[in-house]
C-alpha cells in the first residue's frame, strides 16, 4: 500500500471514516483533499467515538502524519475547535499540518451561504450554511484569503477590509442582511493565526518527498462522487472534487504517483438533501434502513434518505475514479430483510439505460430496475470472517462485484474497526 485514495462512491456518509481509520495504522501519512467543515467523518476507536470534520480521520493514530491539503477550505474555528476535543479525549494534534495554500472561510461566507440559500426559497441547494460555497466562489474569482495571508498580518488586514467591504454591499443591498464587521473578524482571526502558525506548511513539498522516500500515504476523500461539482447530480453537489481526480489537485501530487483506489460504498444508498434519487424508499423498510443503519448526518443531523443498493451509481463511480477495489459497509444493517433489491440499470419510457445520465431531468424520468434477492436472518455485527458471512449476504456482495464490475476487498458488519472483513 504506497500511495491509496479512499473516495466514496455514492452521495458520500458511506463510512469513509472508519475505513480510512483501519487503514491509518498501516500508513505513514493521512491526507485530506477537498471539502470542508461541512463533511464528517464518525470514528470509533479505543471505547471512544470521534466525530470529524476538517481533520483527517487517521489522527486518532499517534505515529501518523496528517496533513490538510491546498484543495480543503478551513474554518479556523472549527479547526481549533476540533483539535481541543482532541485533546480532552487524549489524542495529540502535534502531527497534524495544514497547507499554506488553503483558502480559508470567513464569516462573510456563512453569512452569504444562509442568505442565499433563503433567498432561493423551494429552490434551494440544501448547504449546511457553513460558507464553503461562497468560499470556494471566492477562490475561483482570486479573491480568496489563504492560509499563508493569515499568517502576514500586513496582507491579511488590508485583503479583509477590501473583501468586507464588497461583502457587505451584497449581504445588505442584495439580501437586506447585516453586515459583517471587519475589525472584529481581524482581531478574531489573528488570534486563530497564533496557535495554527506552527502547523503552517508546504504541504506539497512534504508529501512529495514522503512518497519519493516510499511511505506509505493514504488520500481521505470527504463526501462522494455523485456530489462532485463536474460530475455528481448538478446543481445539488458540492463545491469541490471529491473524485480520485480531486486528490491530485486538492493535494499537489501527480496521477502517477497514485497507486490504488477504494471506493467505499454502503450495502444499500443514502443521500442527504434535495434532488432525484432512483431507489429512494418511502416505506417501512426504508424507515427500518435509516433506524437500523443510524441513518443521521454527522454534521446536520438530518435523517438520511435511505434506499436500495445502486449499481448503476457505484459503476460510474468505478469508471470516473479508476477504482481498484470496494469496500461495502453496513451489510449488518440489512439483517432481518426478506427480501432485498439491487438496481441494475434505469428505465426510462421504453428506453433502458445502464449508465447514470448527466442531466438532473433525465435522472428524474429514470425508474429503476430491479434484481431480487433472498435476505439473511441474525446479527452478524459478530462475523470475524467473511466466510462466516450468510451464504445469501456473500451472494449478496458477488452480484455487486459483477455489476459493478469491481472486486469486494472488505465488508463492514459494524462501525467499529474489528468490525471490518478484509476478503
């Protein structure tokens, strides 16, 4: 394992966390790409469980580098806060780094991001109203405040009160808000730059010559492929990559120096927020998914929409990430179900169609089509093998490898790391 991306496959919450986690302890170095405080991660690890946002999930393992690449916008406030929960649960920050190239995100983004978001009333994206889209607008109109102006007190002050004042004029005369007070948000920002200075880097250079010296680096994915902003369910997706193509920008590494990519996937489909969702279920066993699975979001704690598992998805993300293998999760949570349903393809009219379409309307018009298998009676949450697995559960996982057309590498029976079976 010298270089390894772990990406999700789906609409993200596939539990990226605790694989990424099991993986660490075989890593030198832990990478996050993309996204931001609007992604999280639970880990649960040594009795303890660890809720994540911006920090990567293998920092739970003490010999770990870990490192925030140029691709994730940082809310310094969130970072510090997460580090102190941290350190009251015992788990040292000090190999933690953060790139100098990170834009950061400012509470004028907040701000435009709750604003927005009203202002579009029905027609809204569904943020967490965290700023990481006004952020990242920021960034792609080089207006953007870095980590290495954070750390220049001169270029910081004179980039806030510009961009202040810009801001301002949108919140108040395009959205009737309240502006934002410059001053404040440099006094509270200069005393975040004083405890994240030492953690300050190049963060390119470093992992360059981590790799060049042969340690093995593992790339953390947050969110999933079908929010990816080229490539996901446009207009509700994030703002960033969250592709294996997104690692090598969010993180200044070439394609080639990646070796293998795990997409993490859950026994059955969840999303969170607006937009088409083909296998999306309305009834008991789709309610029974969510309390079984603890369908929750990390972040918001909005309840999950649940359905079954999409094959049609997972391959495009196989195709769209190069992916070298799967990890399925939760396949525990589907115990108990008589009967289980994969989707093999859509069917839209008279048409089938077998890979997942670009456009939103067209997604909208796709009803899926479905394959029909036996379900498993018992907890497996116990299963130390994946041979000890229900003979209808490992039928279960080799119809999803052919469908998807990818190998099965690990199976999750449970959220804790002995509750992963590496085949």
């Amino acid at each position: 394992m010298p270089t390894k991306v772990v990406i999700g496959a789906q609409w993200g919450d596939e539990g990226k966390g605790k694989i990424v986690d099991i993986l660490a302890g075989m890593s030198d170095v832990v990478v996050r790409s993309q996204g931001g405080n609007n992604a999280g991660h639970t880990v649960e690890a040594n009795g303890e469980q660890y809720k994540l946002r911006l920090t990567p999930s293998g920092i739970i393992n003490k010999n770990t580098l870990c490192i925030i690449g140029n691709g994730v916008v940082v809310s310094p406030k969130v970072l510090l806060e997460e580090m102190d929960m941290l350190n009251s649960k015992g788990v040292s920050t000090e190999n933690l780094r953060l790139d100098l190239r990170a834009h950061l995100i400012m509470p004028y983004h907040i701000v435009i991001d709750t604003l927005s978001e009203k202002a579009k009333g029905t027609g809204d994206i569904g943020t967490t109203k965290s700023g990481i889209g006004p952020c990242y607008m920021d960034k792609a109109e080089r207006i953007g405040i870095r980590v290495c102006d954070l750390m220049n007190e001169e270029v910081f002050v004179k980039k806030v009160r510009e961009n202040v004042k810009i801001k301002n004029a949108i919140i108040e005369k395009i959205y009737g808000g309240e502006g934002v007070d410059a001053e404040e948000i440099i006094s509270d920002y200069l005393g975040y730059a004083k405890k994240l200075k030492k953690y300050a880097a190049d963060t390119t250079a470093i992992l360059y010559n981590e790799i060049k010296a042969g340690k093995k680096v593992l790339f953390e994915g947050a969110q999933g492929t079908l929010l990816d902003i080229d490539l996901g369910t446009y207009p509700y997706v994030t703002s960033s990559h969250p592709v294996s193509g997104g690692v090598c920008i969010g993180t200044g590494i070439g394609p080639t120096m990646i070796d293998e990519c795990l997409g993490v996937v859950k026994a059955y489909t969840t999303r969170v927020g607006k937009g088409p969702f083909p296998t999306e279920l309305f009834d008991k066993t789709g309610d029974e998914i969510r309390e079984k699975g603890f369908e929750y979001g990390t972040v918001t704690k909005r309840p999950r929409r649940c359905g079954w598992f999409d094959a049609v998805i997972v391959k495009f993300a196989v195709r769209t990430s190069g992916l070298t293998s799967l990890s399925v999760n939760k396949i525990d949570t589907l115990s108990g179900i008589d009967k289980l349903k994969i989707c093999v393809a859509y069917k839209k009219g008279d048409e089938i169609i077998s890979e997942f379409p670009p456009s939103l309307e067209e997604l909208a018009l796709c009803e899926p089509v479905y394959e029909e298998f036996d379900g498993w009676n018992g907890d497996i949450s116990g299963v130390k093998s994946y041979d000890e697995l229900p003979e209808n559960a490992k039928k279960y996982i080799s119809r999803i490898e052919e469908l998807c057309d990818c190998k099965v590498s690990m199976v999750g029976v449970g959220p804790n790391r002995e509750q992963n079976l590496v085949r």
